[in-house]
C-alpha cells in the first residue's frame, strides 16, 4: 500500500492543504495521507501555534476524511524535525508499505538543501503539489538533474519502484499560505481555514483571534 507522508508546520491548516490531501486521494487510488506537522522545523522561523494546537487543529479540519491520518510522530520526538530521520523510522513502523513524501512545489525548489535530502529519496518517493507562484522552470541544476533522472508522470510507478521517484501531482492550484491565515486571523478577516478549524482557533484563543 501506498502511505503518504504530509510533513509540514501547519500553523495552522488550511485550504490549500486539504484540497491537495483530498485530490492526491483521487489521483492515486489507493493511498493513507499521514498530516504531520513537525516540533521543531530546521528549515523556517518556528510555528506560532506549539504542536498540540497544530496536531489538534489538523484533527479538526479532517474528521469527514477516513483516508487522513493526524501523524504525532515527530511531536514525540527530541530535536529538529528532520524528514530524512522521520522517514527511517517510518520505514521501520510500516515495513510493507511503500513511503512518499508530499511537498509543494516551494518545497521542492529547496529540496536539495535539506538535511539528508538523498537518504529522504532512498526511503521514500516525492509527491510534489503544484503551488501558485512556483514553477519547475525556476529549479536549479540539481533539481533538474534529479527530475531528469527520476521523475515519473504516471502514478502506477509509484507502485512498481519501492522508492526515489518525484511525481508532480495535478492537484487543484490553490492560492492560501499559513502566513496569509495568520495574517487575517490578526486583523479580523475571512480566512481559507474550515469552520471547525475555526472554531479550535477561537476557543484556544490562537493567533489573536477576535472573539
Ligand atoms: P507558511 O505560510 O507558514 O510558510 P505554508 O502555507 O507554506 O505555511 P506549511 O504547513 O509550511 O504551509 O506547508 C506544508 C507543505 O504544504 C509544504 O511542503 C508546502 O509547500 C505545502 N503547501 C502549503 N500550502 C500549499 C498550497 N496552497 N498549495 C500547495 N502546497 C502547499
């Protein structure tokens, strides 16, 4: 079985998130997506919200989707999030499945700058969502020449290679980022977050949210 791994901050989760998680459902049949929303992320500024309100506020915004997973993984773990460690104790966890980590395509771009970004390829496949503003004509040498080498375009491939292929996703462009959520939730504005996610948000009093 296919087990997609969805690391990211979620701080919180929004739109653009679950319109990919619930797309990538569609696009590759059968398939778990794990949303797991890092302690410490070793690439970025640190979260606004500690890990239980993300951990809570993911639960929240997928409670109609059986296919979605809320992952505490790395909230039980010591140190910076790294998804090469992760993905190896993934490994370990569900021996029989085959691993993919989901990423947007703004991910992607920076890919080769994470942490043990070859052993990540020898655990798993990526799965890149494309994002407004992002385009693989932005990628560097090295993203290149791993998409030369790797990528694949149907998604049956990700089942005949136990790892290391970069499938683009066609998932639904959405244009909503954390950061414009945080923003709006500040001045008091509509936001791209679901009414449950909502509701967390203002019972835990999160990002200065009006009451
Ligand atoms: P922030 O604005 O705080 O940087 P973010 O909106 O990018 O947050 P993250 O939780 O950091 O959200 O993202 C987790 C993963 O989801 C990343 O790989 C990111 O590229 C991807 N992602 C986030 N939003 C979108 C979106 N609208 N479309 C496609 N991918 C997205």
């Amino acid at each position: 079985m296919l087990r997609a791994i969805f690391g990211g901050t979620f701080d919180p989760i929004h739109r653009g998130h679950l319109t990919a998680a619930a797309d990538l459902i569609k696009e590759l049949g059968y398939v778990t997506i794990h949303l797991m929303p890092n302690a410490v992320p070793p690439h970025r500024s640190q979260p606004q919200a500690n890990g239980q309100h993300r951990l809570a506020m993911i639960e929240c915004a997928i409670e109609q989707h059986p296919h979605m997973r809320a992952e505490p993984f790395e909230l039980n773990q010591q140190g910076p999030s790294y998804t090469a460690k992760t993905l190896r104790a993934m490994q370990k966890l569900y021996p029989d499945d085959t691993l993919a980590f989901v990423m947007g395509m703004d991910s992607l771009l920076s890919f080769d700058q994470w942490f043990e970004w070859q052993s990540i390829l020898a655990t798993a496949h990526l799965i890149v969502l494309p994002r407004p503003g992002y385009s693989l004509a932005e990628a560097n040498s090295t993203i290149n020449q791993l998409l030369s080498e790797r990528r694949v375009t149907c998604t049956t491939e990700l089942n005949r290679y136990a790892h290391g292929r970069i499938y683009i996703a066609n998932t639904t462009l959405t244009d909503v980022s954390s950061t414009a959520v945080r923003d709006a939730l500040a001045s008091g504005s509509d936001t791209e977050i679901s009414a449950a996610v909502m509701a967390y948000i203002q019972r835990h009093q999160l990002y200065s949210s009006p009451l």
